[in-house]
C-alpha cells in the first residue's frame, strides 16, 4: 500500500510516519484551500494570508488524521491488538495492524472509535468557532476554524461508509462476524461490498470528468481503485493469515541455502553468487558459524572500483530479528518480518548455527496453492 514511511515523533508508544505520498496531498490540500476555498468564502485579504490558511488548514488535517488513528491504536492496545506504528499516505492514514482483531467486540470497538473522535475534534472546532464568532476573532481564524469542523465531519461520514477496509466496513464485518462466527465469511461479504462501492466511485469519477470536473473526477475515481484494491487486498492478508497460522518456518525453508565466506571480495560476491542466483540476501557462514548476512543493499554502498579490495566481512550483518527466525516459529511471523523490513529472504538459525533460509516466494507459492484448493473446493 505505502512505503516504509519518515517516523515523525512518538506518540503514546506508537510511532507516527509520514509515506512522502503524504506530502503530495498535503500540498494540493494547501493549494486547494489558499486559491479556492478560501478566497471564495472570505474575500478582500491578502494572498499570503490565504496561504497561510491553507498551510494551517492542511497541518489541521494532518493533526485530525493522527488523533483519529490513534483511537483506533489505543483501543486495539486495550484489547492486545501488537500496534505499532501510524501511518500517514495519500488517502488519509492507517494504524498499522499485524493480527486480525481477537473477537467481533474488539473490531467493533476498535473501527468505531476513529469516527467517534472524528465526530468530537468536529465539535470541538465548531465551539471554538462559535467562541470566535462571539468574541469577534480575526476572519482568518474562524475561517480555519470553520474548515476543520467540517472537514472532521466529513472525514467521520467517509470513514463510516460500510466499505470495507473503511471503519463503516470493519463494523460491518464485526457484526457478520458476530452473526455467523465465521471471521473468513463475514470478511469475504464485507470485502466485496468495498469493491462494489470502489467501483462505483470509479464510475461516478468518469461521469465527473466527462460532464467537465476534471479534477474532482480523477480523486474520485482514483479514490474508488485505492478502496477495491484495498478491500482485495485485505482478504487475502486474512487468508494469508488462516492459511499460514499453524505452520512452522521449517516446513518452508529450504536447509541447503547459499553461503558465502567472510573473507571473499565484494566483487566475487557480484560475479559468483549475486549474478549467478538473483539472491538479494546471503547468509555469511565461517566453520558452520553463521555471522550474520550480507545484502545487495550493502553492496551498491560501495564503489564498483573499491569492490575487489573490501570483503564481505566488512560489511557483514550481525543477525537480528531483522533477518534471522528460528525453525519452530509460526510462519506467519516470518512474513510478518519480512513486512516490516520490506525484505524477501530470512535465515533461519538455531543458536549460532544456520539451517536454512526461508522466501517470500516460498510462502507465496504455498497460499496460492491453498487457494486454488479451497476457493474451488
């Protein structure tokens, strides 16, 4: 969906990222807002104050999307939901969740919660608009003040639109899933709903553009592609996840991984084993001893005419829970951890010792078989 993303500040124990797809929505929001919106409610003031409203108004909206993830985060730290990290993107914000929430009372809670602080920031603007307007604040103040009131607002009613991944559509699957008891059913329905309303934003995008609103038309319709893709998408992480609960990483890996030695050249490692097995990860084995990896990032870091004098011990890898899982562990944790360091390979090690490796294609290959056996079975 996003990038890694800038970790920002901490906030309650959660970091907060930006994906620099942020700052793409961010500066149209600020553009929007000094030469459009603005001046048409509130006219006769100087173009840098529009401008100022505008950056004012977008960190507003950046304060208002943080707040609201963070209620989604809290509550699911309430019901021991592992999150981590919010991310700001393009098309709002995600708090990052690695496990499908517990029980249909937790998805509840927690998809409820981001709308109901939406709904409060909402007000909370409006009363200090109302203040203003009482008190005869500067226009340019309660202009802002006006736009964030309405601007949570809205972002509440979207966010509740019974389209999964949408809050609406979480609450959705929560109550299916307390209806049935049955987690993969009710995300399969509610999915498909998001897709259905995804595709009719992609056809209320086109009607937009064809009866002249360009702009307005490809967000719309751009909008709808990002909720059927993300609802496609978020069936088959919950599928991913049933399918590989259960297994250990050692029914995946492959115990006979390529090695390389400590002290062979940068340049070898290129010629022999980079080139030769499209590998982007390399165990660094010495006497069965394994010292941690070498990876293509590594290697791009130095000079192609200082390769044949660096060996792949200087820049070796200790191992870490970054690249290193043990056999016994639930697959699911290795993709987990490949998701979180945007890697494609972990080696697996007992101790110091390494016994294999384990892919992203290899657990990929596994659930595309389980679904072609189950979806038509």
């Amino acid at each position: 969906m996003f990038g890694k993303g800038i970790t920002l500040f901490k906030l309650f124990g959660f970091k907060v990222k930006i994906d620099l797809s942020w700052l793409i929505l961010g500066l149209l929001i600020t553009w929007t807002l000094a030469q459009g919106l603005f001046p048409h409610l509130y006219e006769d003031m100087k173009p840098l104050t529009y401008w100022l409203m505008g950056v004012t108004g977008a960190i507003g909206l950046l304060i208002s999307i943080v707040f609201h993830e963070l209620w989604h985060s809290l509550i699911a730290r309430k019901f021991g939901l592992p999150m981590h990290s919010i991310t700001l993107f393009i098309f709002g914000g995600v708090a990052e969740m690695t496990e499908e929430p517990p029980a249909p009372k937790a998805e509840f809670y927690m998809a409820i919660a981001g709308p109901i602080s939406s709904v409060f920031l909402s007000g909370l603007f409006f009363g200090l608009y109302f203040l203003g307007k009482s008190a005869n604040w500067p226009v340019y103040v309660n202009g802002v003040l006006g736009y964030l009131s309405f601007l949570n607002l809205i972002l509440a009613g979207f966010n509740m639109l019974p389209a999964f991944p949408l809050d609406g559509g979480r609450v959705l699957r929560s109550i299916l899933w307390g209806w049935k008891d049955n987690l993969r059913w009710a995300t399969k329905i509610s999915s498909r709903i998001g897709g259905a309303f995804g595709i009719a934003l992609i056809i209320l995008g086109l009607l937009e553009i064809f009866l002249g609103n360009l702009i307005g038309g490809i967000w719309i319709a751009v909008i709808g592609m990002f909720i059927r893709g993300a609802s496609q998408s978020a069936y088959q992480q919950m599928l991913m996840r049933r399918y590989l609960e259960g297994e250990t990483v050692r029914r995946f890996m492959k115990s006979d991984p390529v090695t390389v030695s400590p002290n062979l050249s940068i340049e070898a490692l290129v010629e022999n084993y980079i080139y030769q097995h499209h590998f982007k990860l390399f165990p660094v084995v010495n006497e069965d001893k394994l010292l941690g990896c070498v990876t293509l990032n590594q290697v791009k870091s130095v000079p192609k005419e200082e390769r044949n004098v660096h060996t792949v011990g200087e820049l070796a890898t200790d191992c870490s829970e970054n690249n290193t899982i043990h056999p016994d562990e639930d697959a699911i944790q290795a993709l987990t951890r490949m998701r979180k360091n945007n890697s494609s390979r972990l080696m697996v090690a007992q101790g110091e010792k390494l016994v294999g490796v384990i892919t992203l294609k290899d657990l990929l290959g596994f659930f595309s078989l389980k679904i072609d056996l189950e979806e038509t079975g």
